[in-house]
C-alpha cells in the first residue's frame, strides 16, 4: 500500500491512520479469523475519507469463542503520542443479534456530559463505533453469518499511561485514551484535530451548565488565572492560536457571554484584526502597537526595535500614555472578536503582561469572571 502523503509548509509529509480506523480493522480480523479459523496477517478497511488502509495484524490469541488481535497506530509524521500504541480488538460470537461495542484496558471511560459519548460509556467515539460496525457486517454478510450477535471490546496495553500526554484528564476521560478520529486519516499537524478539541471542551462547559465561557489561549492565560484568582484550571477553554475559531465556535454552541484572558503578545494581534495568532500567518505586533501609540505619542522608532511585547508594554508606559493606548488596545480585541460572532456574543477581555501583572481589562470583565465560577 502507498503512503498517503499531504503537502504542509512546502514539506511533504506522511499521513497515519487515527486509532479508530485501527480499531475497526482489528475487529474486522478478528471476527474473520474466527469464523474461518484459519490467521490471517493483513486486512483493508475502507477509511471515511476515502483510501483504504490495509493494517498488518499482530499478536493473534485464540480462546474457546473469541479471537482478539493488534494493529500498531501509526500516526504518519504527526508528533501524535499514540503512534507505536497497540490497538487491541477481541471478538466474540454471542447468543442474541446485534453488534456490541466497549472498552476494555487502556480505554478510558466517559465522566463528565457534553462529550462524544454518554457519561459511563467507553470513550470509543461515534465514527470509530460506526466504522467497526460497518466492518464486523461486512463480514457477517461475507460470511451469510448476518443474524449472528458479536461483541467487540477494544484495549490499548500502556493506553492510562500514554493518556496522560493527552486532552484525557482535564476533559474527564479517565482510565485510558479515547478511539478517535472522523476521517480515519492522520494528517500531520492536523489543525483541524485543534479546533475539534476546542469545541469539545467548549461543549463540555455548556453541558456544564455554564452561562459564561472563558477562554485562554494557552497554559501563560491558565497560569495567571489559577495565580492570580485561584481559578480551577479545568474551567478555562484553551483556544491555543485559534481565537476566531473559539470565537465562532462558542456562539454556535450557545454561548452569549466569552470572556477571553490572554497575555498581550497573542492577544494584540486579535486588536489588529489577526484571527489566528500563529507566527506563520504574520507577526505584526509592533506595528499595532505603534499604530495604537501614534494617537498620543509616536513612538515608532523605539518600538521597531522590540523583539518582545513586554519591552513594549515598558517603553509605553515609561512614555506616560499606558492609561490610553492599553484601553484601546482591549476595546479593539473586543469589537473584533464581537464582530466575528456577528454580534450576537458579548465579549470581554483581561490583557496581562509578564510576571502575571494584569495590564488591562474592559468594562465588565470582572463580573464575567465571577459568572465564570457559577453554573446555573
């Protein structure tokens, strides 16, 4: 089979497969081994996306009635952690029709709302679960077996230790990793595997119970909450460089009120219209700030030369018009990040510069927080 390859800037990179297209071909072995009883060593599946991806089968046990077996994930070039993870399905044959499906060892158990799966189930999401389903009927009717029941239980040896290097425990899956993926693909540095994980723990607040989401764009907003306000740290949404996404997102989702906290060197960008705060989409942090400065003082030339925000944030306050440029500065991230939720969102903004100092704040920033501790 050939690699799957995807162009990523300028580079050319393999694709893996997600833990879910490796857990239906498992199952899809297993079940054809112990209806044939004869090994086999190499299965296709047919991902969502499209490709087929041929799995070679490993460690084939055999019982009385069961079958179970490995595939290796293989996550391509993505810096994925479960990459080399044995993905385990046993099969059994059962009594009663239908297709049941569960987690064993390594995968981890549902307990907070608003996820994939209901609260108690295996963290075995609804794609993969529909793909391991289509597989195990396929055999069925390959094998004119359609009215017999299966039950399938997918394990990941090393699956609790390996979760804890993932989203797992601040999303409340505990006990293992999750079987993921829509399309069956990895591709690597997958934005959109981000951007799903956004909205996951944006769902898990809503379930929650929240009227006011907060979010942060990574572990600097999360550090000055939790010392600054003593905020639990499973409570803010982290939108990493995906502010517009989070923005769009926390609206489509329900939400009327988003408090975002963020230290200024990501959060300037957004007063500059940036919707993602990633270097490779534009710095351009001087150049607001100066533009900001410019109505009180033209300062140009001293903040060319900053390669840091928070030099910066000093030569602006040193010049005695911090008071002016910092408001504005957060009344713009404002009427931008309003904008993109159409305005149908009331937005507020905490700006804060190195050691944890809280720069500025909009008008009712602080009330939003307060609604942040509550759950009505």
């Amino acid at each position: 089979m050939e690699p799957l390859y995807v162009e990523k800037a300028g580079k050319k990179l393999r694709c893996g497969y997600t833990t879910g297209s490796c857990a239906a071909a498992a199952s899809k072995a297993a079940l054809k081994m112990l209806l044939t009883c004869d090994d086999i060593h190499t299965v296709s599946i047919k991902t969502p996306k499209g490709p087929v991806y041929t799995a070679e089968i490993m460690d084939i046990k055999r019982e009385k009635d069961s079958v179970s077996c490995a595939v290796i994930k293989d996550g391509g070039d993505d810096p994925d952690v479960t990459t080399g993870a044995y993905i385990y399905a046993k099969v059994t044959i059962k009594d009663e029709e239908g297709i049941a499906i569960d987690g064993g060892h390594g995968v981890g158990r549902v307990t907070k709302p608003g996820l994939d799966q209901k609260i108690g189930e295996a963290a075995i999401n609804s794609v993969p679960r529909k793909m391991i389903k289509e597989n195990i009927l396929e055999v069925l009717n390959e094998f004119d077996a359609v009215n017999r029941g299966v039950q399938v239980i997918i394990s990941v040896p090393r699956g609790e230790e390996i979760a804890e290097k993932t989203f797992n425990p601040k999303l409340g899956i505990v006990g293992g990793i999750s079987i993921l993926g829509t399309t069956g693909i990895v591709e690597p540095m997958s934005d959109d595997a981000i951007v799903q994980t956004i909205r996951t723990e944006i769902r898990m607040r809503k379930a929650e119970g929240r009227s006011t989401l907060l979010a942060a764009p990574g572990n600097y907003g999360l550090s000055f909450l939790s010392e600054k306000y003593q905020m639990d740290e499973s409570i803010p949404v982290m939108s990493s460089n995906f502010i517009y996404d989070t923005v769009r997102i926390a609206l489509e989702e329900g939400f009327e009120k988003l408090l975002f906290v963020g230290h200024i060197g990501k959060l300037v960008k957004v007063a500059g219209g940036i919707k993602n705060t990633h270097s490779m989409y534009g710095d351009h942090r001087m150049e607001i700030l100066s533009d900001l400065s410019r109505n009180y003082l033209n300062l140009d030339s001293e903040l060319s030369e900053c390669v840091m925000t928070d030099e910066a944030v000093r030569i602006i306050s040193q010049a005695e018009i911090s008071d002016k440029v910092f408001p504005r500065m957060a009344n713009e991230i404002k009427r931008n990040m309003e904008a993109w939720a159409d305005g149908k969102m009331d937005i507020e903004i905490i700006v804060f510069s190195n050691e944890n100092a809280e720069l500025v704040s909009t008008k009712d920033a602080h009330d939003f927080l307060t609604d942040t501790l509550s759950i009505k």
